[in-house]
C-alpha cells in the first residue's frame, strides 16, 4: 500500500501510520481502528512524506490540514 496516515501526537511530533499491505482492511478502515480516538488525521502518498535523517523531526503539520478523518 502506498499510503499512509498521518496525525499529531500529544506530544506535538507527527505520527505515520504504514498500512500492511493485503490486510484485507481500506486505508480509510485502518485509520478508523489505528487512530487514537478523537484525533483528526489525514491520508498521504507515501512519496510525499519527508524523508532523510531529520526530516521527520523537522516536520511540521498543520492541525488544520488533517481533513480526512477522526480517529474512532
């Protein structure tokens, strides 16, 4: 699966979530199970999430653009 799931952690850092590939679940239904609850978050190309040894640490998510879904 090349997509991923992306929310805010308590802690202000960014968490992503790589679905199994053939789970038999939507990425949609894993962000709904996966997700802790009430956390909105937003579903991206894997090719589109920073990468390189501080890109992560570095990245920076707008609350504001977690559109797709609230965790269950």
């Amino acid at each position: 699966m090349t997509k991923r799931i992306i929310y805010k952690t308590d802690e202000g850092g960014v968490a992503i979530i790589a679905p199994a590939l053939n789970c038999g679940l939507t990425v949609e239904q894993i962000a709904a199970k996966d997700v802790p609850t009430g956390k909105p978050y937003k579903i991206m190309n894997a090719a589109d999430i920073p990468t390189g040894p501080n890109a992560i640490d570095e990245w920076i998510v707008d609350e504001a653009d977690l559109t797709d879904g609230v965790g269950a």
